[in-house]
C-alpha cells in the first residue's frame, strides 16, 4: 500500500528539514525590521558588536551540545567556566608579554577538564540523570569558589590576557565617530568550532557520540565503550567551558565570580534552536552557530526598538519553546515509507515476491 503525501505536507516537511534556513531568515527578519525602524541598526560595528557578544557563548554552546548529543544535559558549564577562569586569574603570573597567554589559557583548560571529570564521575558513579549531577556540581564548584577562592571581583587580570582582549584583527571606522574592533580571538573560536564539527563527524569517538545519544542500549550492545565515551563528553566539556571563561575574561578586562549567573538559559536555548535533540542523538556545530546568532541579534535588536531590556529573558524562552515545537513538528511531518513499498526501486523482483522467486 502507498503512502502518498499531500503536497502542503511535503513542503511543511521540507521547510522543517531545513531547520537551518529558517533560523536564517528569522536572522534576516529581525535585522529588516531594526532597520526599518532603526537605519543606523545597518552598519558594521553592529556586526563587530554581535560577533564579539556571541564569542563566549559559542564555545560554551558547543561545549552543551556535544554534552546533549550524548543524551545528557549539563548545566554546570557556567559555574565550571567562571570557576576555572577565575582560579586561573589568582594562581597565575600577573606579568607577561601576549605570547605569554596561552598559559593561563592552558590553565583554565586544564581545570575545565577536571572540573568535567568530577562531572563524569558523578554521574557514572551516582547513576543519576545528568541534569540532576551537574545541577549538584554546579553548586558545588560555586561554593567552593566563594569558599576558599574568592568572591571579589578582580579588575586587575593578568596583563598578557589584558593585551590579548585588547588585540585587533580588524580596525574600521564606527558609525558616527571613533573606531570599532573585531578581536583577535574570533580566530581561535572558529578554529574550535571547525576542531569539534571535524571530531564529531570524521572521527569514531564523534560518531560514538551521536550513537550513544541515540540508543545508549543499543551502542552498548554492538560494542561502543559507553563509559569511556561518556568521560571523554564531560571532559570534552569542561575544556571548553574553560576556555569560554578565560575567554570572557580576556575580552571584559575582569574576573567576576557572578558574571555569568542565569545565563544558562540564553545558551541551552541557542543549542536547542540550533537543532540539537533534547533527547540526544541529534544537532550540529552549524546549527548551534546559527542559533547563537539568533539569540544576539534579538538581544542586540530589543533596545534600538525601544523594547526594555527586561524582556530579554521572556524573549528567549519563547524561543526556547519555538526550537522544541519545530523538533516535535519535524517528527510528526517525517515521511514514513512502508518497510515493503512496491514501488520502492530498491525492492527487486526477489524481493518483491520471494515465494514466486524460488
């Protein structure tokens, strides 16, 4: 029996296929009406602003979605960000030339991934969800920093970060006076960004990933080392979310222990808009840039519209809501082909029929 699909059904599931293209045209929407409304919205430094805001959330978006892939939910990444960065900041030299940078970089790194071990061991020990596990950890490492690290703001940071947040990799005039930067470190985020998508789609342990978040049953039993691949996820994330926080740091001039407080929501959002599958299994590196970008083209757009800033928050959880829709919309409009379909040309006359064939 044949299954035919309506043509306003084809073109829903087209259009929820490219869950990509949408999102850019949302991208496009958005920018038409500031710009209607706003002329001066159209300019380069606007550009410059959005990229340079999506910098540190990107590497943390990344670092959440390879986390989700797997089938599981971290939300520690901010209090393992701001916590590896902020220790970083104490425990290393305050005199230094640029070229000296990459060690507190490596530093945080370094503790992110410790910091993502504790996460792994938690949650492969406690066999709890991992919601639940980095919920606890996340306090943990927040109290801890507070505790014994501290809980000042630090306004003097290391001065090779200070010169690396200060380096340009492209100066232009701004819009009405003076000059806009793109920073220097926009190389390395893309750089990490092309380093996971090529991990995760030419590499084993990337497709161990995917499959692990698919049916952790059934990659257990074809033989895929689940534990192994979980602790690799968690230290995986933990990198990158110290590096996001050294990241931060460098590009604001100072570490705060509170800066990144309710933040998680604007980045879990990006992730799911961006395609990832709650459930695990599904997303990608392009996905996740794209919803990024959506997230600080509306943040960037609110207030140039007159909209208060307070409604960043409803803002983004609608699109929260919106990202979660399409995935359920793109279940249920997914075509469904019979197992056997006559008209498949797949299906020989062997096939077909195997009784007349024998």
């Amino acid at each position: 029996m044949n299954t035919v699909e309506s043509p306003a059904k084809r073109v829903a599931r087209k259009a929820l296929e490219n869950q990509d293209l949408l999102l850019l045209g949302l991208i496009a929407l958005l920018v038409a009406v500031v710009v209607v409304n706003v002329p001066s919205f159209w300019h380069i430094e606007t550009l410059f602003n959005i990229i340079r805001s999506s910098m540190v959330s990107l590497v943390f978006a990344i670092g959440v979605l390879v986390v989700l892939l797997a089938g599981g939910i971290d939300v520690s990444f901010l209090a393992v960000g701001i916590f590896a960065a902020y220790l970083t900041c104490r425990i290393v030299p305050q005199d230094g030339s640029i070229e000296t940078a990459i060690l507190p970089i490596a530093v945080s790194v370094l503790i992110g991934v410790l910091l993502g071990l504790v996460n792994a061991v938690v949650v492969l020990t406690a066999k709890v969800s991992s919601l639940i596990a980095t919920l606890a950890t996340s306090a943990i490492f927040l109290g801890i920093l507070f505790a014994f690290i501290g809980g000042v703001v630090l306004n003097k940071i290391p001065d090779s970060l200070a010169q690396l947040g200060r380096a340009s990799l492209l100066v232009v005039p701004g819009a009405s006076r003076g000059e806009t930067r793109l920073n220097l470190l926009i190389i390395v985020v893309a750089l990490i960004a092309v380093a996971v998508w090529t991990f995760l789609t030419f590499t084993l342990q990337g497709r161990h990933i995917y499959a692990i978040g698919g049916d952790v049953e059934a990659a257990r039993r074809t033989g895929i080392p689940v534990k192994r691949t979980t602790v690799l996820v968690f230290a995986l994330a933990g990198a990158l979310a110290g590096f996001a926080g050294i990241l931060h740091v460098s590009l604001s001039g100072r570490a705060d222990p509170t800066t990144f407080f309710g933040g998680e929501l604007d980045v879990l959002a990006a992730v799911v808009l961006g395609g990832a599958l709650i459930t695990g299994g599904r997303g990608s590196v392009r996905g996740t840039i794209i919803g990024v970008l959506v997230i600080a083209v509306i943040n960037s757009s609110l207030i140039p519209l007159g909209i208060p800033s307070i409604w960043q928050k409803a803002v983004v959880g609608v699109l929260l809501l919106f990202g979660v829709t399409l995935q359920a919309l793109s279940s249920r409009t997914r075509a469904l082909r019979p197992i056997l379909d006559p008209d498949d040309p797949a299906m020989t006359r062997t096939a077909r029929n195997p009784i007349e064939a024998s």
